[in-house]
C-alpha cells in the first residue's frame, strides 16, 4: 500500500460541487489501496476577503494576525472535505498544521516548514483514515500560528 499525498488549491475546492468531486477522487485512490493525506487551500476567494477585510480595519495589519485570520479559510475547507469523503463511507479526519505536527520557523506570513512530526497522522493512517491536512499552516516552538501566505511557499517532508 502506497502513502500518497493529494494537494488541492483554491480553485479545486471552490464550490461544495467541486468539493464533492475531489472527494470522489479521494474515494477512488483509497479504493484502490493506497493512504492518503489531502492538503487543501482555502476556498475559491476565500483568502482575498479576508485579506480585503483586514485592509478594511487597518492599513497595515499586524501579520501575527493576518497568520490567525487568513488561517480560518483552510480551517473551512479541511471540515468541509472531510465531511465529504465521510459521505462516501470513507473514514476521514480534518487536521490543522499544529494538529498535524507542522513545526516552523517564527517568520509570520512567510514562515517555512522545518519539521513535521508524524506520529499522530500516522495513527489515523494506520486506522484507515484518509486525513485532510489544512494547507499553509504551522505552529512555531512558540506555539504561535505562522503562515507562508507569501507566495504561499510550501515544502515536502518525509512522512
């Protein structure tokens, strides 16, 4: 059994129809034997309105929470997924970054990865569970919330 990593971007989970499709996709790759982690975005434009109604309230906007506000729309969108693939008679589990064990380095908006520790997503791997990772969070030695919402940077450990 292969461990297979999906990532899906905004425009991918922009709609509950669009969710619903990439559900079916998940379904099927675990039907034909393999785990799964999902990573999704935020929904369609979810993040420019956010962003929008930061600048609303402050011309500048603190960016530890610009980290805390752009964070909520992944947060949607791994419940949403889930319940999904939960539809489909599939077990699946949403997880934060901090859930997930997404550790990074104290850099709000633009942190990068510098560990990811496994053992909790490797339990409900183990338990058949496709798990729905929110995508562009971490949390810091601090346990703060840090973002790479500039350029959305991402990086790849292994699981």
């Amino acid at each position: 059994m292969a461990l297979i990593v999906q990532k899906f971007g905004g425009t991918s989970v922009g709609s509950v129809e669009r969710i619903q499709a990439v559900a079916q996709r998940v379904a099927q790759t675990v039907q034909a034997g393999n785990s799964l982690v999902v990573v999704v975005s935020a929904m369609g434009k979810t993040t420019d309105g956010l962003v929008k109604l930061a600048h609303e309230i402050s011309p500048t906007p603190n960016r530890r929470e610009m980290d805390m506000l752009l964070s909520t729309g992944e947060q949607v969108t791994i419940a949403l997924m889930s319940m999904a693939i939960q539809e489909l008679g599939q077990p699946a589990i949403s997880m934060t970054g901090m859930q997930v064990g997404i550790v990074t380095e104290a850099e709000h908006t633009r942190a990068r990865i510098l560990s990811i520790e496994t053992d909790r997503l490797q339990r409900h791997l183990r338990n058949g569970k496709v798990v729905v990772v929110a995508g562009f969070q971490g949390i810091t030695s601090r346990n703060d919330l840090e973002s790479s919402s500039s350029g959305r940077r991402s990086a790849s450990r292994s699981l």
